[in-house]
C-alpha cells in the first residue's frame, strides 16, 4: 500500500477508535474504580510537572517581556499581557503538551505492555470488555485532568510572573492581580480552559489507539510510546488552531 | 472412537487462519471431564490459538467448538460469560495485572463474576494461595514476584473461581525443573481434588509423561497424533514421535 | 484504595478551587456578581464610544456601556445605556454630568461620570443624566482662557453691583421692621391699621419671609463648597461660564427689585393725606417686598452656588453651618433661639454600639426619633433644623468626632425617613456643652433645634 493510502488508513482507524471510545463513554457498565485510578495515575502525579513548569515559564516570561513593555512606558502591562498569555495560550498548550509527553507515553507503553503480556486477553477472559475497562477511563481520566492541570499551570505561570515582577519592581500581590485580571474577559478564561479537555480526549485516545492495537509483542512497547507522544502533541498543535478559531466565532470580541 | 457424555471440550473439524498463514487446519480432538490433555508442538503451531479459542477470545473460522455441552458459535456474550465462568486460563507469562497486588489479582474474577460478600471472597483467596503456597504475598505488587512465584499467582488466578476446565499456557516454561515439577504438582492436584479437566500446552516432555492422559500433537497447523502418551510414542508421525521422546 | 481516592479528591477539588477562584477574579473586574444599576444619558457623538467601552464614575471602573440606541434623524441623539455598580451609584446625583474622555493620548474611549454635588438627590435607577459632548483639548485651551478673563471682569462688576444691593436688602429689612414696629405702637398715618387684623397678620407672614430668606442663605451656603471644589477640579470652563450668566441675571433682578422696594417704603412712610390709602399703600408694598423676596431666595440660592461669593457671604453673616466653629454657633442669636423648639435625647435613648467601636442608631432610638418630628407637625418642613450633637466621652477630639457623627446619624436617618429638603437640615458637633440660656450646661447625646419663629 502507498504511503498516502497507509496515512489514510490510519486516520480512518484512530477516528473509529475515538468514536468507539466517545460511544463507549456514555454505556453502562462505568468502571468508576478504573476512571479514579488513571485520574491519580493522570492527575495527581502531573501536578509537580505542571505546576514546576508554569511557575518557570511565567518567571521567564515577565523578563522577557518586561523590557520591551518598560521601554514602551507600558510597565503597567506587564500582569496584564502575563494573564493574558498564559491563560489564553501559553498554559493550555503548554499543558497539553506536557501532558502528551508524560501521560500519552505512558498510556501507549503500558497498553502495549498488558497487550505483549497477555494481560487483555486476561481481561478478556473474565468477560469483562477491555476497551471500556482500560482504554475508555484513560481517555476520561485524561479529558477531565487536563482542564484542571491546565489551571495548575495559569495560576502558576501568574506566580512565577508575579514573584519575578515583585523582585524588579516591589510590586503588590494586590495590585499584581488587580491589573492581571483587568483585561481578562469571561471568554479569555473559561474558553481556552475548556479547549484543553479536547487536547485531554486526543492525548488519551490517540496513545490508547497506539497501545491497544500493538501486535508487535515487546519490541511494540517503545513504538507505541514514541507514535503516542508524537501524534498526540502533532494534533494538539492542529487541534489548537481550529479551537481558536471555534473560540474566536463563538466569542468574536475575543479577536482583536 | 467413542464419545462419552462426560466431554468437557471438543473441537470438530476447527480451522483458523491469521491472513494467508492456517494456524488450525481441520482439527477435531476431544476431552473427557478429569482428564488431562497436553497440546505439544513446535513454537508457532497454534497450540496457543487453540486455548484462546477455548476462551472465546477467538473465533474459529470454520468448524464447531463445544465446550461442556456447549457449542460456542451458538453463544452470545452473556452466554460466552456463563461459559468463562467455568474456565480458568493460565497465560504464558501469567499475564497478572502489574497495577493489581497479588489480592486484587484474585479479587478481580470474584467481583466481577461472582456474587460473592467481601468476606466470601476474602476467605476464598486465602484458601487458593495457601494451596499455591503463596500465603504470605497477597498484599505484594506482581512485579515484586519471582518468575515461579507469577507462575503460581497466576494458577492462584486461574483455580478462583473453581473452574471446570483449565487451561494452561506453557506452565513450566521459563522455570527450573524442580519449580516446574511443583508446578506439575499443583495441577495434578487440580485434577485428583477437584476432578478438574486440563488442556496444558507444553514443551516440557518429562511433564507431559508425569500428568498427561491423552497427548495432542500439531504440528504446522495440523493435528498429527492425538491419544495416550504410549499410542503418540509410537505414532507414525515423526514429529509426534520425536517431541514425545524423552 | 481509599487513599488514592483521597488523592483524586484533593486534586479535583484543588483544580475546581482554581477555577472557581479564576471566575471569581474575572468576574469580579466586570461586576457579574454584584448589583447593577442602568442609567441612560445622550451624546450627539460618540467619539468612538462603543458597546462594552468602560464607565467610570468620579475616576473609578463601575461598569460597561450595555446598549447604544442609534438615532434615526440627525436632530435626535444617540442613547446610551450604561450599567454601573450598585456600590457606587451614591456619587452619581441628578446633576451629574457624563463626558466621553480618552484613557492617555491613544488609549481606548470610555465614559466618565462627575460625581454630582452632594445637596442633590441621587440619581434614581433608569434616570438619564446630563451630558457633555466630547472636548478637543486644543478648544478647551482657547476656551479656557477667554472665559476665564470673562469670568474676571464680570465678577470685578458684580462684586460692586451685589455689594450694593444687598445693603439694600438690609435697609428695606429694616425699614420694614420700623413700618411694624410703629404700627404696633399705633403712631403714625396707618394707626388705623391696629384693628384690621388679617393687615396685622399680612404685615407678620411677610416679615418672616424676610427673615426665612436671609436663613435660606446660610442654610444653602454648605452646598457652596462642593461646587467651588467642582469647578476648580474638573476646569469646566461651560459650567462657569453658565454660572456667570446666572449671577449676572440675579444681581440685576436683585438691584431693580431692591428699587422698587425702596420706592415702596418710602412712599408708604411719607405724609400721606388719607389713612386709608396709606393702608393700601402698605399692604401693596409688602405684596411687593413678598414677591421681591421671594425672588431673591432664588435668586440667592443661585449666587450661593458660585464659589466667587463665599467670603462676601460670610463677612456679612450668613455663614453656612459648615464654615461656622462650634464657639460661633454659640453665640449666634439666630441658632440659639429661646423661641425655636428644642428636642433633647440623650445617647442612651438613640445609640446602640455598631461594629468598629463606632455607634448606630437603635431602633428604640428611631421611635423616639420618630415621635419628636411628629410632635411638630408639618411646620418641621418649612423650616432649617439643625441637629447638634454632643458627647462627653473621651478627650476634646474625641468628642467633637462623636459629637459630629451623632448628629450626622441622626442627620442622615431624617433625611431617609422624612420628606425634608437636604439644604434645609445641618448638622453641629457641640462635644458636650449646649449653647447658654437653655438649662443644658452639659449634655452626652442630640438635639434638634427648629429655628421656628412664634
């Protein structure tokens, strides 16, 4: 098959895993127990990478930003344009790639593990259908945690904005939120921050798909992390632009 | 050659074919309630298909498969659940869940097959591996196991549920002999206590001569010599005769 | 197992915290969850003003501009709906005036409302409120400047004109009083006017309207200072210059009428041949001192909202009771009159501790409050009350703060209660001691005094 046919067969077999795994979502039976162990596995332990990561990222951005700002006499600006980028752009993207790195690696690894060891038709063989037992939680522990991280990382970035702007210019923590949130509109927050539970649902079922589908034994490990980390950030990346573009028609005062 | 009523499984005239390659070509074997039957054969010949097909975790594409009275074709999921129920399967490599301890390993096929009290299940866990001889590990992750160790959690796994039927997947490979003839053990005991059916695919020929009953042997997808350790022995086929020589 | 859903929990609830805390942040700069208060004013251009374009009111963010209803001939104007925070809806008052300004030099179009003066009402929800279309600042400076020499000149006038006419006010104050007083005593050419009591009675009500009008001018002289701190803040060269027209209307209004009130009295004390006629003369005379005093109370109440006349008005006695020490308020007859009524309260009976030390008003002291307006009857609103407060407690500041703030509760629930006019109610920090002659030499609490004359 040429090599355009064998993209195409991709795509067309990574959207019917995602259809399965959106209509699987929403029938019975829900495994609770599975969803909450993949939010500790997704959640919790991204929470030092995320909130270390934004607090960096938003110290380096006010000193980047800052002298071109002063220079302008816009000092003013500074929590403003920190607010803005962060929760707008910089921490959802951001997150979402972090995430690909650390959680879709790992998904991929580690379905493809239980699938070179055995261990779905194991599940298979106690009857219970292992798609909605290790793939559907996954996807929805990823959906749900990454909105979440995603506010880890704006507030984050906001401190590590705030704690570099303090040691330039002695500024309050009043006056730092007064001014970050002054040209912070309802669609600059609550938007960009749900857009990331669409990054969460390509990180989880993309690194799912890739895991899942391994027949490649042992040596399917290390590809199936490697195509889940890629192909997730690759989307998130495409995915972002047609979200703003959504964001920016759905809320057309959010374009300037 | 008769059937009794007392068949536990049986294969009539089963094929299966990944693409181009026939992993089963035409196979009909048989077991009696009891018995132990040992799937020999060189690496690649469908002695595992023929378990998953046991399972239902595949389909054959011809032929029928009845298990206890049962023809699987027939079945739906439900019904395919009812028949799980009464099998229990030992992978290759155990196949425990590495994010379970070695107690909700077991506790896994009791909730969900069951309907079992926490205390029920409790019980019956601390039964089963105390008869592996893994009482004191329930609360370890499998990882933390020795490769016998696995091997006897994942038997632990397979034996919860009181199965009818057992399957086992290569259960001596990777082990030393004296690990391996315990393992031999604890299946032969299966059988004399509970009066379990086995189906083992196996390399290990010294095993096969302690606890086989009947012996089946494929070889590239054919069924070659199937019956008694002697009648397999002096079979014409020279692959039979060759896996079967000590 | 229970652990990890532990953990799960944290994270969620942790995660939610943020959101809930970033829509809280977001929220709170634009108001969603505060009370709101739509107002409307009108502005023949826009300057770019746009809907979601900021409202400040006296420099602070209070809102948005919500709806803008474009005009549909060019006569109309465009109507302009804004939304403001109920917190700060206490500044904008009747007169206050909306502009367009610009944030810096480029910055974004937004509109500001003037916090109004504090004797006018608040602007009731729904209201529209005055404009003023856009200044270029290059006109403002010419502008400026012209009125500016204008306003010069024209007070440099007036300040002679007004100087004038109200030592004529107080000559024909005193004439009249000599008119009455002679008539009381039955000399001169109306002595036949003793028996004709309704005469009498004319004679009274318009010797009261004299002296009510001279108060009225003390009273509303506080208004003064909001005004002159108006003009001087926000430079509006328009409004003084309106100003200025006004002052320049009741001075000569004042001078002619002043006239006529001279021409009046002199004719009515003249020999006269025929008591009767001398009677009528009177009689038509004091119509026209009425009509003229009348007048004069508007057109006073117009002057005293100009700042160019506070140092007149007070050199010549009419004090505002803000610009008078507690010592002046002592000694003045006009405020300690034995004829005016007095309420006493003590604090007990008013206050009840409020939070911060500070006091409030109980509820038994409303009643009480309640009772002494009633015992007064409608009379309570025709004329100036003055509240003074008193307290004994702590030091000399401490007093006169409490003392101040008694009287400016009690002040401030009147005004919430009654239908009084603001101008007409004031307030006096006495810390403990009461003016003379009234058998209080100390006192810890309020007193309304009713300037009533009997």
């Amino acid at each position: 098959m040429s090599w355009s046919g064998r993209v195409f067969e991709s795509v067309g077999k990574v959207g019917a895993f995602s259809a399965r795994v959106l209509m699987d979502a929403f029938r019975p039976p829900f495994e609770i127990a599975q969803l909450s162990r993949q939010l500790a596995e997704v959640g919790n332990k991204s929470i030092a990478l995320i909130v270390v990561s934004g607090f960096a990222l938003g110290a380096v951005m006010t000193l980047h930003t800052r002298n071109t700002l002063v220079t302008f006499g816009a000092a003013a600006m500074i929590p403003a344009v920190q607010a803005v980028s962060f929760f707008v752009e910089i921490g959802p993207l951001v997150a979402g790639l972090l995430l690909a790195g650390r959680v879709g690696s790992g998904i991929g690894a580690v379905l493809a593990n239980m699938r070179a060891s055995e261990q779905i038709d194991a599940i298979e063989s106690l009857s219970i259908d292992s798609f909605k037992f290790l793939v559907v939680p996954r996807v929805l522990a990823c959906v749900i945690a990454l909105p979440l991280l995603t506010l880890f990382m704006d507030f984050a970035g906001l401190l590590g904005g705030f704690l570099s702007e303090a040691l330039a210019s002695r500024i309050s923590p009043e006056l730092y939120l007064n001014r970050a949130f002054e040209n912070l509109q309802w669609s600059n927050f609550i938007a960009p921050t749900l857009k990331t539970a669409v990054f969460g649902f390509i990180i989880g079922s993309v690194s799912s798909y890739f895991g899942f589908t391994t027949n490649k034994g042992a040596k399917g490990v290390g590809e199936a992390a490697t195509n889940s980390v890629v192909i997730a950030s690759l989307l998130i990346i495409v995915a972002d632009v047609l979200l703003i573009k959504c964001i920016f028609f759905l809320f057309p005062d959010t374009a300037i | 050659m008769t059937i009794s009523p007392n068949i536990a499984v049986q294969f009539k005239n089963v094929t299966k074919a990944f693409g181009e390659k026939r992993v089963l070509n035409d196979v009909s074997l048989h077991l009696e309630q009891g018995q132990v039957l040992c799937l020999l054969g060189r690496s690649g010949t469908g002695k595992s298909v023929t378990l998953k097909i046991i399972m239902a975790l595949m389909r054959p594409d011809s032929g029928e498969v009845w298990v206890d009275h049962e023809n699987l074709a027939g079945l739906s999921e439900r019904g395919l659940s009812a028949v799980r129920k009464k099998l229990g399967y030992l992978f290759q490599d155990a196949a425990l869940f590495d994010s379970l301890t070695l107690y909700e390993n077991l506790a896994l096929p009791l909730k969900r097959l069951t309907n079992k009290s926490k205390e029920e299940i409790d019980d019956k866990i601390h039964h089963v591996l105390l008869a592996v001889g893994l009482g004191s590990d329930s609360a370890k992750y499998p990882s933390a196991l020795s490769g016998g160790m696995r091997k006897r959690a994942g038997l632990a796994r397979a034996l919860v549920l009181d199965p009818k039927i057992l399957l086992a997947d290569e259960p001596s490979s990777g082990l030393d002999r004296i690990t391996a003839s315990e393992i031999d053990e604890l299946l032969l005991r299966c059988k004399e206590q509970h009066g379990t059916a086995l189906i083992v695919v196996t390399h290990d020929v010294h095993g096969t001569r302690r606890i086989a009953d009947r012996v089946a042997v494929l070889d590239r997808g054919d069924l070659v010599a199937f019956g008694s350790v002697e009648e397999v022995a002096q079979s014409e086929n020279d692959v039979a005769r060759r896996l079967i020589a000590e | 197992m229970p652990g990890r859903y532990l953990a799960v929990g944290i994270f969620i609830v942790a995660g939610l915290s943020l959101f809930v805390l970033g829509i809280f942040l977001v929220g709170n700069r634009h108001e969603a969850f505060s009370q709101h208060v739509l107002l409307y004013s009108d502005f023949t251009d826009l300057d770019g003003l746009t809907k979601g374009s900021k409202v400040r009111v006296a420099g602070m963010d209070a809102g948005q501009v919500t709806q803008i209803h474009v005009p549909d001939s060019p006569t109309s104007r465009f109507r302009v709906q804004m939304r403001i925070n109920e917190q700060l809806h206490g500044l904008v008052r009747t007169d206050s005036i909306v502009t367009i300004d610009t944030e810096g030099v480029v910055g974004e179009t937004f509109l500001s409302i003037h916090s109004g003066s504090p004797g006018s009402p608040i602007a009731p929800p729904d209201s529209i409120l005055q404009s003023k279309p856009p200044i270029a600042i290059s006109d403002l400076m010419t502008h400026g400047l012209g009125v500016m020499d204008d306003a010069d000149a024209t007070l440099k006038l007036l300040g002679g004109k007004l100087n004038t006419s109200l030592d004529g006010v107080n000559v024909a104050v005193q004439n009249a009083n000599d008119v009455l007083v002679g008539l009381k005593e039955g000399k001169g050419p109306a002595g036949m006017l003793l028996r004709d009591e309704k005469m009498a009675d004319q004679i009274r009500d318009t010797m009261t309207n004299v002296q009510s009008t001279t108060s009225s001018l003390k009273q509303a002289a506080s208004r003064m200072n909001g005004i002159v701190k108006d003009i001087q803040e926000r430079q509006l060269p328009e409004k003084i210059d309106g100003t200025m027209t006004q002052v320049r209307a009741a001075s000569t209004e004042a001078n002619s009428t002043m006239q006529l009130v001279h021409q009046s009295l002199n004719q009515a004390l003249g020999p006269d041949i025929d008591g009767v006629t001398a009677a009528q003369n009177i009689s038509e005379t004091l119509t026209n001192v009425n009509a003229a005093t009348g007048n004069m109370a508007e057109d006073t109440e117009a002057i005293k909202h100009n700042f160019f006349f506070k140092g007149f008005f007070s050199r010549r006695g009419y004090y505002s009771l803000s610009s008078i020490s507690p010592g002046q308020y002592r000694r003045n007859k006009l405020f300690v009159n034995a004829n005016g009524r007095r309420s006493w309260f003590t604090s007990d009976a008013l206050f009840q501790p409020g939070v911060h030390g500070t006091e409030e008003l109980s509820a038994g002291g409303r009643q009480t409050i309640d009772a002494a307006i009633a015992s007064y009857g409608d009379a309570v609103f025709q004329h100036p009350i003055i509240i003074e407060g008193y307290s004994d407690a702590g030091g000399p500041a401490d007093q006169l703060a409490r003392s101040y703030n008694r009287a400016f509760l009690v002040r401030t629930y009147l005004e919430a209660r009654f239908p009084f006019v603001a101008k007409n109610v004031g307030v006096m920090p006495l810390s403990s001691t009461p003016p003379p002659g009234l058998n209080h030499d100390h006192w810890s609490g309020v007193c309304i005094s009713v300037t009533e004359k009997k």
